[in-house]
C-alpha cells in the first residue's frame, strides 16, 4: 500500500481507493440483501458456502505443507477417497528456481497423501516457456519419483498432451476467441491439488493457487525443432491469450476457472519463501515461513493475499470467481483453522504497475454511457 502512494498522485490514489471501495461495497451490498431476501440478489450466485482455511508457520517448508494439509483432512478426504488418482500441480514458470514449487513442498504433499491414499500420483505441469522437462531437472523433481516409488509417483509434461475441449475468452477489443484447454484438468477421476509459491505478480497482482491452475490449461503445442523469438508470440500457444490486457486478464480467468475448477481438490499454498514486486520472472525473495491450504482456492487466495499485506479486493479475478460461485471470498464465512492471519502478515513489496492492475474496478470511461432508445 504505501510502495503504491508514493508513484502516484494524491488525486489518482484517491481515486484508484474510492473506486475499489466502491466496487466492493457493492459487492457486500448484493452479498447482504441474499441474507435479508431481495430476489434480485438471488440472480448472484455468491458462494454462500462456509470455507476452512489452515495456516500453519514453523522452521521446516516440508513439515509445514504436510500439516497445512492434514489440518483440513476433514475436508479433503471425503473428496479424495472417491478418485482414482492425484494431480499434483507445481507452479514451473520459469528457470528461476526461487520462482518455481521448491521440491520440499511436494514432499509434505506426498507426506500426507502416504497413509491416505493408495493410488497413483503425477506431479504434472505445463510450462507456459515450454520448458517443462528442463526446470523439473533444475528443481530435482525427477528424484521424488524415485524417492516416492511406493505411492506410483510419476511426471507428466502436460505440453506432451494434445487432448483439449474448445472454449471463448476474450482478446484485448472484448471480442471472444478460441482457446484450448487440456482435458486433463476437467477429469473427474482426478484429485488435483494446486500448489503454488506465493509470489507477487507483474500482470495481476499476486499468483497463487487460483492462477497456477488458470495459466496451465491452455493448450501449448510443442513447437518440433528450435523457436526464437518470445514464447507469448508464437500463434501455438493459447497460455497467453489469458492476459489480454490488465483489465482482461481478470475476465479471462474467471472464463477458464469456470470450465476447470469442478475438478479442483484442494490447494496448498507455500511460502516459506515467498516473491514481492516483479514477480514471477523478476521478484525478489521474501522470508516468510508459512504455508496456507483450503479444499476452496479462492478462500485459500484471499487469506494468502492478507498474510502478505494486500488488499484482497484488488485481485479482480478472486472477486469474479467469488461471485460466480466459484468459491468464498467473504472473510465472514472463511474459518481459520491455526495460526491467525495477523500473526503471520508480512507486508511484501507491490508490482511496479500496480496501479494499472486495478482497471477492472473502475468504469470503461471510453464507452458510451447510453444506448439509444429502441
């Protein structure tokens, strides 16, 4: 919050925080008439489902996933008893190790799946760089398939797979465009557990659980042989597409989040050693010792966004997938299962462009405000 006062006007702060208040105080207004009757409420399916969230802090980023997770068993294996196996989705964006799922967290995953669940468990991802098989050398991955033989461990490159369902989201001029997602994230025989670092991020904010998911079903095609050139530009890979621009970014998700969170078992958030400012690719190392895990991923985002000391109500895409009925947002129906969310707050450092990331709460000041009358 302060990182934000300063690089702005007095004027345009005043105007960034009037317009997000107001953006939120008509959200609780719609949330608050549901309770009193209004029928025009019942028209917003605000999730009016109760979520658990853990947080757990300690000295050992395995130690604490494990018991991050095994504080919401009740919540998570109910769920898990009916699947046939688990997908264990790391976040693998990029070749910088600090910004990828350190190795340990998926060991506490692995740890408490052990006793819990027989079947088998991929630990699978789709770099958006399409350099998936290259960073699970880096982190080591490759090790834990080894290590956790007996629990029928295994890696998948999900760019390796071509099985997609078409769908619309939307490009920069609000005009809807094809995009593939895996099916491989919409298969009900799936237990998918989403664990992201928590990181600052230069697009939207923050990413965690939510986004890890998001950001990885779009379908990329291996390009066959080298490709210069960025990886956003080449027209094989609909990853991209999702951030459309600051404003769309958050639209979009809400799209994707739609088609795939049906399958979503739990997240796990670690952040042990978290990122603040230019993350995920420029981020700096924040020591923070914590982990945050919830059966509901946008639960699991807002407490995780408030332990690091920002406001919620800026990340559009949290908001949308709340009001959808995706999953819950309102602070008064989250349950805080260990430690508190203002013994472990740590305020980490904002995105340089922060202030553009809050154009979905303000008007689209460039169209008509009238239509004409028919």
């Amino acid at each position: 919050m302060k990182l934000m006062a300063a690089r702005l006007s007095r004027r345009e702060f005043a105007r960034i925080a009037y317009t997000g208040t107001a953006a939120a105080g008509a959200a609780a207004r719609l949330h608050a008439s549901s309770e009193t009757g209004d029928p025009l409420a019942a028209l917003y399916p605000y999730s009016r489902k109760r979520a658990a969230v853990s947080i757990v802090k300690g000295e050992d980023r395995r130690r604490n996933v494990h018991d991050a997770l095994a504080a919401i068993d009740d919540q998570i294996r109910p769920v898990l008893k009916t699947r046939k196996y688990v997908i264990l989705k790391p976040n693998c964006v990029t070749m910088r190790q600090n910004a990828c799922t350190d190795p340990d967290a998926i060991r506490g995953a692995l740890d408490y799946l052990a006793p819990r669940f027989k079947g088998p468990v991929i630990i699978a991802e789709s770099s958006a760089a399409g350099r998936t098989g290259e960073i699970f050398e880096l982190l080591k991955y490759p090790a834990l398939v080894q290590e956790f033989k007996s629990q029928k461990v295994s890696l998948l490159d999900l760019n390796e797979e071509s099985r997609f369902e078409a769908t619309t989201i939307l490009d920069r001029n609000n005009h809807l465009i094809p995009v593939r997602l895996l099916t491989r994230f919409m298969d009900r025989d799936a237990y998918v557990i989403s664990m992201p670092p928590a990181k600052t991020h230069l697009i939207c904010v923050i990413t965690l659980s939510v986004k890890n998911m998001v950001l990885a079903a779009p379908l990329r095609i291996q390009p066959k042989g080298k490709v210069s050139g960025p990886y956003f530009a080449r027209p094989e890979n609909d990853k991209w597409k999702i951030h459309a621009t600051f404003r769309h970014c958050n639209n979009n998700m809400l799209l994707v989040a739609q088609k795939i969170s049906p399958c979503w078992g739990a997240a796990v958030i670690d952040a042990f050693q978290g990122m603040e400012k230019n993350g995920p690719v420029a981020g700096l190392d924040v020591e923070h010792r914590i982990a945050v895990a919830s059966t509901d991923y946008i639960a699991a985002d807002r407490v995780m966004a408030d332990a690091m000391g920002i406001n919620p109500e800026w990340i559009g895409h949290l908001v949308y997938c709340w009001q959808a009925g995706i999953g819950q947002f309102d602070p008064g129906r989250i349950d805080i299962r260990g430690e508190t969310v203002a013994s472990v707050r740590k305020e980490y450092q904002l995105p340089s462009e922060v202030e553009r990331m809050q154009e979905w709460m303000r008007p689209m000041e460039d169209l008509p405000t009238s239509v004409p009358a028919l």
